[in-house]
C-alpha cells in the first residue's frame, strides 16, 4: 500500500512538472518566420516571432534560445505579465 501511494506521488509530480515546463523557443540568423516552427531544428528568424508566437499560443513561461549572430530588432511587448 506504502508503495502504491509513494509511486502516485511521484507520478503526480512528473505530471505537474510536465505541466509547468516552458516550451521552448528557438531563433537563429539562418531560421525563418514563415517556414520556421521555432525548433531546435527550424528556428524562427526574429526573437520578436518567438515572443509572439509564445504570447499566442498562451505560455505560462517562456525560454528563448538564440543562436550565435547579430539581432538588429526593436521589441513590441503586448503582454505586461511577460
């Protein structure tokens, strides 16, 4: 019985951190807008995409991972919690 309930617990919170992970933006010099998905592998272009694409889709948290290269960008924030 100890073991039953130990493992439930462990599996609720596996559950709940799973819940909780940001989802994961990535954006490179050589990604795309159109075309990109902002993965690892087919990264967006602009990091401004990445927080609208995230703004969108209604993340809780998000993680922005930029590749190496120059981003020449003005940032439009239309959500004050971010």
């Amino acid at each position: 019985m100890k073991s039953t309930k130990a493992l439930l617990l462990v599996l609720t919170m596996l559950l709940f951190l799973g819940i909780m992970h940001a989802q994961p933006y990535y954006v490179s010099t050589a990604g795309h807008n159109d075309t990109g998905d902002g993965t690892s592998g087919n990264p967006f272009r602009t990091i401004q995409f990445a927080i609208n694409t995230a703004i969108d889709a209604n993340e809780s948290s998000i993680e922005i991972y930029l590749g190496y290269g120059e981003y020449v960008e003005s940032f439009v924030n239309y959500n004050p919690d971010i």
